[in-house]
C-alpha cells in the first residue's frame, strides 16, 4: 500500500511539474516552429524574473545559420514606443509642450498641418496621411522623401483630433522634432538618452549611414525567400534589437532610469477624440483594459519582420516575440495561445 501512494504522490507531481505556463509555452513556441510557422525568439517574464527564453530556426536559410540570443532582429513599428519615449524625455527637460502646434519646432511644414500638435502625432489623431499607402516598397526611403512627399497633399485626412488613423508619416514629423530640438540625429539621441544608459548593446537604429549589424536575422517570407528589410526611415520604424534588449527596456519603464514615473503614465492613457469619444492609444502604445488591469502592447511587421510586445502593467507581465519568417507566422493567434498560459 505504501508503494502505490508514492507510486500516485510521484504521478501527480510528474503531472503538476509538466503543466507548468514555462512548460506549456515551451510547448506552444516549439508546435509552432516544428510546423514552420515560428522562426524567431521568445521572451516571457513576471515581475523581473523571465520564465521562458528562446530562439528556434534560422537567422539565414540559405547557410543554415542558426538564430541565438545575441541576433538582431528588425522591429518594425516596435519602434514606435522608442520615439514615443524620446518625445517624452524631451517634455521632461522642459523642452517642449504635448499642446503645441508642430509649426513651433518645424517652421517649413506644410500649411495644412501647422495646426497639428504633438500629442496628437503621438496618438495617431492627427489626421497626417500615410505614407506606406501609397510608397510601400520604395527601397532606401528616407525621411526626406516623405516629408516631400507630404508636401505634394493638399490636407489632412480629417480635422485634428477627429478620429484615430494609425499613421507613420506622424511618427517620422515627431523624429525631425527630435533632431530640431536635440541637435542630434534621431539614432544619435536614442543611443545616448536610451540605449546607452540601459546598455542595449544590441539595440541600433538603421538609417541614411547604412551601419553594420553584426549577427543580424535576414527576413525571409513564408516560402523562405528573402524579403529583406530596405527602408532608411526614422522614427517609424527603423531599430533592430533583441528579446533580451527589448526585456531591459522594458523593465525601465517601470522604474525612473528613462523617465519619471508619473511622466511615463502619460504613455498609457488613452485619447479622448473631439466629440468625448475615446481612443485606446496612448502615447506610442495600444492601450486596453483587462478585468481592472491596463493591457500595453505594440505591433510591428515590414518585409519579412514581425514583432510583438505585449505587457500586464498589473502583474508587471510581458510577452516579447521577434521573428524574421513574417509571412509564415501567425501572430495574433500565436499571442493568444501565450496570453492564455499567464
């Protein structure tokens, strides 16, 4: 009799150790990839502690070249909470106002946007068109062009304010305000207001200088043909970085080495539109509410990159997942099945 309830005691912690969210994400990340729908890395971490961490597959098909944990992945618009950030540093010294109209800081743009201001660049109710729906696949775009670009429009989508309308071009305005007021270019500000006092040594900006990122992912669509990532724009878009990167910045947002504590609150309140409304963007983040707890998170996905960082500022949880198979990898429901084992 004693042999058979340490034969059920054994059983049942055997079962319990299994079902673990470490082991059941594990599980998930190594379905997906085993079905050649996840090549990239994960990381998963509560309260500081990082619970799952990983990379599976190919930085480069073609030589076999496995990803690890120092790879450099493209961002795409997970870039946006860089920017965002940056805007506010710059608000905290002082240097600028949300409310003022964007004319204060960029005399020569256009006429029909002087009225915009940076808040509202910030949260995507500006109104500014996009310039993705119409240059998506100019290759080594640069923030000029787009600001040309802008220039050839006779008038914002709607009235400042109006609506939320995800726009890029607002994200690039707000990096040339960067540089208007710091002096320096935008990847020379993020690299010595953010990635340097953080030590992201594996974080850089790609820009007009073309510089070179040693171990980096090559994006590739689902057919594993290179769809490599060709743009020079800022402020929208342009970093590469890692999970474990991305982890370190992450965890300063709670603390005050970036920002102080109640300026960075500003990021993670809503929009209230024109007529009372709300729109659940904040400043540089999708904002939404859980069961009394606030949900943060940001998508990104160009060429063949996709990236996701998804936080319980509650439980101080966050899901960080970066891949260079974008076409192949199901991302919403991948995110899902994650959110589910937390």
């Amino acid at each position: 009799m004693k042999h058979f309830f340490l034969l059920v005691l054994s059983v049942i912690v055997f079962i319990s150790c299994k079902n673990t969210p470490e082991n059941n994400i594990k599980e998930i990340a190594s379905s997906y990839n085993k079905k050649g729908a996840f090549n990239g890395a994960l990381l998963v971490a509560k309260n500081g502690k990082i619970l799952y961490d990983t990379v599976l597959g190919y930085s480069n098909f073609k030589t076999k070249e496995p990803l690890n944990s120092n790879t450099a992945f493209y961002i795409a618009s997970l870039a946006k909470p860089f920017t965002a950030l940056a805007i506010m540093q710059l608000k905290e010294q002082k240097k600028l106002s949300y409310d003022n109209p964007i004319s204060l800081y960029i005399p020569n743009i256009p006429e029909f946007t002087q009225k915009v201001t940076i808040r509202q660049l910030l949260n995507h109710t500006a109104g500014i068109p996009d310039y993705e729906k119409e240059m998506p696949n100019v290759k080594n775009l640069m923030n000029e062009q787009v600001m040309q670009w802008l220039a050839t429009k006779n008038s914002l989508n709607f009235s400042p304010g109006e609506k939320f309308e995800y726009s890029n071009t607002g994200y690039i305005i707000l990096a040339a305000i960067i540089e208007k007021i710091s002096g320096k270019s935008y990847a020379g500000f993020c690299k010595e207001a953010i990635f340097k006092p953080l030590n992201l040594n594996r974080t850089i900006v790609y820009d007009t200088t073309k510089p070179t990122i040693t171990n980096r992912a090559i994006g590739y669509n689902k057919n594993k043909e290179p769809d490599d990532y060709s743009i020079l724009t800022t402020g929208d878009g342009s970093i590469f970085s890692t999970t474990k990167d991305l982890f370190i910045w992450e965890q300063a947002l709670y603390g005050q080495k970036l920002l102080s504590r109640k300026e960075m609150e500003n990021a993670y309140k809503t929009a209230t539109l024109n007529d009372g409304s709300i729109s659940n963007y904040g400043f540089g983040w999708n904002i939404k509410e859980e069961n009394g707890q606030k949900i943060v998170s940001h998508t990104g996905g160009l060429n063949g990159y996709r990236a996701c960082i998804w936080r319980n500022l509650h439980e101080k949880t966050v899901v960080i997942v970066l891949t260079n198979q974008g076409d192949a990898f199901p991302l919403q429901e991948f995110m899902e099945a994650i959110e589910k084992e937390l």
